[in-house]
C-alpha cells in the first residue's frame, strides 16, 4: 500500500462501506439515508466543500448564490423535509417579489407558490445536511475500479480510496459516464441525460437597484434569470444580483471568457430591465457546464445491486433541488432493500 | 345571438360554468376534479377525440401510439389513481425489456422501474377518464376573450361558445399563450416554457423484427426511442413500431415533409439496431411540434383568480404524464379553493 492510498477505516462487514462521488443535494440526501441505516458512508467531492450547484460565492461584499437560486417542494416526502429545515433554522421562504419580462414588457407575478432558500445563504443549508457525514473535500475522482467485490476510486495522480463494498455516483450525468465504466449499464442509461450549461455572473452594488421586483424570469435575449440576491432572508451586506444566461445563449458561449461575456450580460441586464444601471463595484462569472437537466432519465435512480453501484441526481427522475433530493433519497432506498443481497 | 352561437346551458350560478380548453391528460384531469366539486364543466378540444400527446393512431393493420410511449409513477397521489386505473381495466403495466442504444453497442436496461400503458391502446385511457365529462371535439379555440365577468370562446371562423365564469387552458404552452391574452400576466408566464418538437413513424410489419428488446432509448444518429408498440399489453393485430427522432434532430427537421424524413428516419432505425431491417407494409409520420417540455415553469399551474382564468399542463411543475395530471388536479385544487371569491 503505498502513501497515496487511503484505507477506509471502519469495515464493520460486507455490503457496509459506501462511497458516495458527490456532495450535492443527491449525494448529501443518499449519505444521510444509508447512514441513518447503518452504512458506513464516505462522502467525497471534488470542491472543497459540500453543494454541488447549491452553492454560494462568497465575496469581500457578502455571498451571492450563483447556481441554484431557491428551490420549491411538491412531493409529501420532501415538503416534510423541508419542513424539518425551517425547524432546524438553515431554510426560509423567500417572499421577494417576483416578474416575467418579455418581449411584451414586464410584469409581477402573483400567486401563492412558495419558494425557499437556504439561510443566511444556500450553501449553509448542504453544509448543515452534510455536517454529520464523514466528508472527503478537494478530492476529484478520476476512475472507480472493481477488483473482486471491492471498489476503489482513484484520483487523477494516483491516490486510492477503498475499499468499498458500494459506489454511488452522485455527479451531473456527463461527469458520471467515466466514473461508471465499471457498470457499462448504468453508463450507457446516463449518456440519455442531457443537461444544458449556464454562464451566471453575480453582480455587487454600492445602492439599491430600484427595481420593483427581487426576481424575474427572462423570456428574451441572452438572459434567462436575473434577481437580487440581497433579498432573500438572512442575507446581509451589500446590495447584490445574480443574472442566469439562457441555456442556448450559455451553450453558445460557454468557451468564452469572463471578461467578454460579463459585458455582454450586463448590456442584458440593463436592456432586459430597460433602465440605465450603475456601474457594479464587482462582477465575477461563473461557468456551470452541467447546470440544467433538459432531457431526464425516466428512472428515479440508477443501480446495479449486482455490482453494487449506483447513480442518482437530478438528471434521473425529476429535475430541480426537490427531484435531487428525490433521487438520492431513491436509491438509498434501494441499496437498503438489497442489503442482504452479495456484493459481488 | 347568431346560428354559429352556442349558449352553455345550466347556468348553475355564479363561478360554475367553467371551460376547459385541451383534452389531454392535464384538462382531463382538472375537469374531472370540478365535476367532482359539483362544477359544470364543458371540455373542448380541436381534435375527433381526447387523448392530446396520450393518443394513438389507428391504421388497417392495428393501433399505434404515437405520442407518450408509456408512463411512470412517482407522486402518492398520482400513484393512487394509476392503481385505481388498473382496477378499472384501462391501464395496464408494460413488462416489455428496454434497452439503451449508445455508441458503446446495445446494452439491456435491468431494474424495477414500472412503466405502465392504457389498454388495448394508450388513448383507451384519456377516452375512459373522459367519458363522463360533457365534450366538444373538432372545435379549434383562437381566442378567448372577456366580457363583464364573462368569457367566451371563439373559434376561427367566428362560431363562439359561452358565457363561461371560468376558463382553463390544457394546452401545450405555444398554444396557451396566444388564449391567455385576457391574461397577460398568465400568458407572459407560460413564454418561459419551452418545449421541442419530435418527428415521430409509425411502422407497421408483416413479420416480427428478431430485436431483443421492446423499446429502446437511443443515444446517436437521429432517433431518441424506439419501440415495438405492439409488445404492449391488450394490442391485437401485425407487429408495429414506433420511432422518435430527438428534440434536436425533430428541431431541425420538422418543416420537411413525411416522404423526405421517413427513408431517413428508418435508415437511422437500421443503423440504431444495427441489422437490415425488412420493408414496412406501412409507414406514417406525426409531427408533435410541441412534444416535450425542456423549460418547465416552476409553478404547477397558472391561476388568476381575479380574471377567472387559468393553465395547466405538463409545461408547468413537473414534466410527462405524471406532470400533466399532478398539474391538472393543482389547478382544480386552486380554483376550488377560490370558490367563494367573485370571479371579477
């Protein structure tokens, strides 16, 4: 065993140690299932810390959420989750007025559809999920190979983690086809998944831009969502946005650099909102490759009990934070009904 | 009133006569849910029949599904009502083996994942759900448009139909938008749906194709699925086929007439399968210009209570069958709930 190895401690029996490749809404809501089990579960991801696209940036101004901006709950299952979160302090409901702008002009949004975030940002709520877990951060899984009935997950340069008894993939469907070549099943469901990319810039202001709305879907040109973040509950510091290119427009120009596409977008923003804006004191972009699940699996998660591997996400089953939370919670159901099922 | 006029009868009251326009799973659905609360509900659709994207095209050889191959279901409400389905005889579950079509070769799909099917044909189902309901077929709605408290449908060639105290839009969202001009902040909405298109044959053939598999998602060239439709339960008659080609292909494609895309899409079948196929006896081509949603809205539905007028469908919410009935029975819940309040 050489330096570079790691040795997964705890093996309390066969089917018992879990990896989970990461640490996003699925992987966390996986972790948390087969744990509560009795599964030894490590949770290992590639940033150095838990979200995936839940996740906030933090500036010298304040944390600005540039990936998922609040999420909804329709499921029984989740709604009562989500109900635990706001007991537990790190959701609230974000009441920010709302707005659609079109070709037609602007307008608010009225109804009753209740949106949440994270509190005081949308990081801290996968941070709190995942404070109990044994986590593994700055680790990048470049394979995941099968020798007998262990799995070992390797990085780039060489270092190993393993063994475990069980692998779950809990990445965007593009970034778990490598990881599942030892699973050529599962792989070849993933490559059905299709998810568009988006180029997000977060913007900071020295004053309120005097907008009548905190959020507004875009239906033209380049833009697709634009809000203040500033708005949502617990937020504190400067005022600040968020602006969310289309996924064509993303698609497009998702090669470019920042310092091209920021001015495009704030040309965007300006034009979408129709009114001249202050310069911010601070634009920083943001490239998201995998951001949206445009065509789902119709699978809820995938696994192989045979092999003993799985995937899940967004891209399975349904989309947004409430379909992430789903999957995982989906396969961590059926990695424990098949708990006495072999390995291998 | 002139002879082209038609005056709903049964005037029940204020907030009572509600039209629903679309007789796809998400208008059936929500009129299903009205009746139930004692609404008088007429439903129309442009169409001979019900059925929308569920329906299935009959030819001298048997009946071919041609828009939704099959249905899964997730949600506990949903799922209750698939299983009063099966005991009503008109849905059955579809155990034929699926495979995955990728670069790779083919790979069989194993897991648990059920699908299920209306029996002996897709619209059997939509058919038995609306049998109950008071419906108008053949009758294109180009406008709706408001008077005092009232609305009115009109068709194209100057035939209307009301007075309504409510109207409900089932349809695709392109289409929904121009009905929901007396709304404009409904129809500004639904602009941020987008859903592609999909070129979909139909085949039919006088001897069974030697595949090992029934249905198939395929992941290159031209097509999205495949599948031997009548491999599904109750279908009587030759062996028939479906293919759909992808959202992307479908895009790029969809102005070109069936006798250019038909010789192209079997060609891509052949290729898919990776076998020389016989001649169909019969080959037919459907275009879904608006088959699939790829930007959902987060709302499960559309609703104005002032104006009286909401959307549903599977565009808002939540995608496929599943998401279009979840979407239908929200909007009833939410117009129901408002019963009390004026309608103008």
């Amino acid at each position: 065993m050489s330096d570079a190895d790691r040795q997964t401690t705890g093996s309390s029996g066969h089917g018992q140690r879990v990896a989970v490749v990461g640490a996003g809404m699925a992987g966390i809501t996986c972790t948390r299932s087969l744990v509560r089990a009795g599964r030894s579960v490590t949770l290992i991801d590639k940033a150095r810390g838990p979200g995936g696209r839940m996740s906030t940036r933090r500036t010298e101004h304040g944390a600005i959420d540039h990936g998922a901006q609040y999420f909804t709950a329709r499921n029984p299952r989740f709604r009562e989750e989500v109900n635990a979160w706001i007991a537990d302090g790190v959701v609230q409901e974000w009441h920010g007025p709302l707005a659609t702008i079109g070709s037609d002009g602007l307008m608010m949004i009225r109804g009753d559809n209740r949106r949440f975030v994270g509190v005081p940002r949308m990081s801290a709520l996968t941070r709190h999920l995942s404070a109990s877990c044994k986590t593994l951060f700055n680790w990048r899984v470049a394979r995941i190979e099968r020798h007998g009935t262990d799995w070992w997950l390797h990085e780039e340069r060489g270092a190993r983690l393993g063994p475990f008894d069980l692998v779950v993939v809990a990445v965007p469907a593009p970034q778990a086809i490598p990881l599942l070549q030892g699973a050529p099943s599962l792989a070849m469901r993933a490559r059905s998944a299709v998810l568009a990319g988006c180029y997000a810039v977060m913007l900071v202001y020295d004053e309120r831009l005097p907008l009548p709305f905190d959020g507004a879907f875009v239906n033209r040109g380049p833009l697709s969502w634009i809000a203040r973040n500033s708005s949502k509950p617990g937020r504190e510091g400067a005022e600040t946005w968020v602006l969310h290119a289309s996924p064509d427009w993303s698609e497009a120009h998702i090669e470019e650099p920042p310092d091209q596409v920021i001015p495009m977008l704030l040309a965007a923003f300006a034009e979408a909102v129709n009114a001249k804006l202050p310069q911010p004191l601070l634009a920083v972009a943001h490239r998201w490759r995998h951001a949206l699940p445009i065509n789902l699996l119709e699978e809820p998660c995938l696994f192989d009990p045979e092999l003993a591997i799985g995937a899940c996400g967004d891209w399975c089953g349904g989309p947004r934070v409430e379909g992430a939370y789903l999957s995982g919670a989906a396969l961590a159901d059926l990695v424990i009904a098949h708990r006495d099922q072999p390995a291998g």
